[in-house]
C-alpha cells in the first residue's frame, strides 16, 4: 500500500533529541519524511531497517523544532506523499492575509498553549486516561485567533478555562469517553467564545459546565 503511513510515538521526543521512537517501524525507510504536529523530520542513513528507535533530521522544509509528547500522532512515507504548497523559488500561492496555524500534541496534564499572535492553533489531546488540563485567558493580542481542542483518543479529558467561555460561570469542558470530540473557541477582548449550543450529540459531545 503507498503512503504516507501513520504510527505514533512510543517515548516523548525532547527539543535537542536526533533519534525518534516509534510504535511501529512498518514502512519506514531512509530519506523518507516524517511529520510530528508542526514539525517536519527526515530519516538519515543511519536508520537500520525494522528498527523502532530512528535517526532523523529536524525541523526541514522550513519547520521549527520543538517537543513532543509520548503518544503524538506521526505521518510518514516518500516526500511526493506530502502535499507541496508552493513550486520551489515561485511566489507564494496564499494571500497576504491568510493565517498561520500550530498543532500541538498534549499526552499529560499541564497548560494548554496559547495561539501565536496573529496566528491560530489546534491542540490534539493524545492521552489515553483522563487528561487534566488549563487554557489560561487569552490576551489582547490575540483578538480573533481560534483555538480547536481536538480529543485524538475518545479519552474524558477534562479543559478548565480560566475566566469562562464568554465570561460565564461556563469554566468547564468535559470530553465524551465514547468517541472523539472537539471544540473550537475564538479569542476576544481577553474572553474565550465557543459557538452557541443546544443539547448533546450522544457519544461525541463536549460537556460545557
């Protein structure tokens, strides 16, 4: 089958590692790319065939380097697997105005991350028991920015927001255990928002209290 090829990481990968672990070494291959979250790896020749634990290069393609929890969702296989945005050396095909995104992969309880100034960002909950985690209040800087909560593994991971969604007594979101779920709040004037809802969707809700 071709790729890319999907597998997740068996032992968190620090900022300065140069060797990453996966769960599964099936289809991996020298020179073959990988991506974690935001970040773009590629296999060096140093990789033994069937090895789980591999050598790599950071942060190509013009990706910065960054930690990654145990658990994180890992995409890889040839680079023509990965879609190219733009031709090399030709003029960026996206508006001036469009928006950056980050994704970022959280395993254990700890802060959320707020989005980058003028920039969006998706937190993929990847941790397999209850989650505790805080999203402090957003900043003024970051008016209009989305952040989507994403849970990867129907786990009932629970989000305290400081302040309340819409300045609410809402503080509160509890992910269903029964299947995969997420949320998306937008920033403004120091106030996480979340679209306005009416009931549940049984097994694929978020629980707002």
């Amino acid at each position: 089958m071709a790729g890319p090829y999907e597998t997740t990481l068996a032992a968190a990968c620090a900022l300065g590692d140069i060797k990453v672990t996966l769960a599964s070494a099936s289809n991996v291959g020298i020179g073959q790319m990988l991506r974690i979250d935001d970040e773009d790896f590629q296999v060096t020749k140093g990789y033994v065939a069937g090895a789980v634990i591999v050598p790599v290069i950071r942060a190509i393609d013009g990706t910065v380097a960054s930690a990654h929890p145990s658990g994180a969702r890992v995409v890889f296989g040839a680079a023509s697997d990965f879609a190219q945005t733009d031709a090399p050396q030709t003029v960026v095909s996206y508006p001036v105005a469009g928006r950056a995104r980050v994704i970022n992969s959280y395993a254990a309880d700890g802060a959320i991350a707020l989005p980058p100034e003028g920039a969006d960002a998706l937190a993929v909950l990847v941790g397999t028991a209850h989650t505790g985690l805080t999203l402090a209040a957003p900043t003024k800087n970051l008016d209009g920015s989305k952040l989507t909560i994403l849970d990867l593994t129907a786990a009932a991971h629970v989000v305290t927001v400081t302040g309340g969604l819409g300045a609410s007594a809402i503080v509160t979101l509890t992910f269903d255990a029964s299947g995969r779920a997420m949320i998306e709040l937008t920033a403004y004037d120091e106030i996480w928002y979340c679209p306005a809802l009416a009931g549940t969707t049984t097994g694929f809700d978020v629980a707002l209290s």
